[in-house]
C-alpha cells in the first residue's frame, strides 16, 4: 500500500514530472567555459611596445580587472638617445577611480602637468633601461573601466606615447 502525498502533491504530479531541467547545469558550464577563457581577468598581463623618437617604451599592465582587485603595472622606458628630463607620465584618466599603493623606484620629482601625473628620473644615457613599477587596487565606483596614456617626455618634450585601456568588471 503506497503512503498518502505530502498535501498540495497528489499521484498526478509524480507521473507528470518531466525530470529535473538540464538549464541549470547548461549554464553553470557556461560560466566556468568563459572563466577559463579569460573573459573575467586573471591572465597573464600583455606586454605592448612601442619605439618612437629614440625611445622604447614597453608597458605591461592588466586588460581586465574585477572591482577591489590589487594591480601591478611594469613600465620600462629605454631610450638610444641622452634624455636631460627622463619623465614617464600617465594621464589622469587611467588612474580614476584607482588608489596607486606605491611606486618604485621613486622619482626625484612627482608633479602634475597638463592632464598627466609626471615622475621625473633626471638624466638618462643611450642604452639604460628605466623599469619603473607601479602597485595600485580597484576602487568600488570604477565600472566598465578607465582608458588614458602613458607617455615619456624629455622634460616638456613628448618622446613617446602608449594609450593604455583597462576594463573593469563587478
């Protein structure tokens, strides 16, 4: 003899139940496939070069971020001809938003001038290499993501420029 339905369920939903829906799991594999493709961050940060007026400037940095996340960013600037201002600059608009941590090596001079954030390093001869490191973190209102320049001037003498673009998920 079978038990009596729980109230609300009588022997007609038992037979009409189709099985439990394939969507739920569809969609959680969804999600880890794009995770693991990378289109929520956590790859490896690119590397992007460029050589103009006697100087090359690489620059790697994160494409994509989620909110509250801790950042490095390494620029190296390496120019073939003597600098007498040696200055890597990078444009307001990158770092909305953002809470730079700390910057080594430290500039001899920290300014700021038409719409760019200036760290002077002084002389720089043909060859050497400048790397110059920067550790910053996501703040909550950022989203969708911030875009500017990064630049290297011979004191007011733009050599150099490389448009940075990084986008910021929840």
């Amino acid at each position: 003899m079978q038990s009596p339905a729980p109230d609300g369920i009588n022997r007609q939903n038992e037979r009409n139940s189709g099985g439990p829906s394939p969507l739920p799991i569809l969609f959680l594999g969804a999600i880890l496939t794009a995770g693991l493709a990378g289109l929520f961050g956590g790859q490896s940060d690119p590397v992007r070069e460029v050589r103009d007026n006697g100087t090359t400037l690489s620059v790697r940095a994160p494409t994509t971020l989620r909110n509250g996340m801790l950042f490095e960013t390494v620029i190296e600037v390496t120019p073939t001809r003597p600098a007498g201002d040696l200055v890597i600059a990078v444009s307001d608009g990158l770092w909305r938003e953002m809470t730079i941590n700390t910057t080594m090596p430290a500039a001899q001079e920290e300014s700021h001038a038409h719409g760019y954030q200036r760290f002077s390093f002084g002389k720089a001869a043909p060859g050497d290499v400048l790397r110059f490191k920067v550790d910053g973190q996501i703040n909550p209102p950022l989203f969708a993501g911030s875009s500017g320049e990064i630049a290297v001037f011979d004191g007011e003498r733009k050599l150099v420029g490389l448009p940075v673009r990084i986008r910021v998920l929840p």
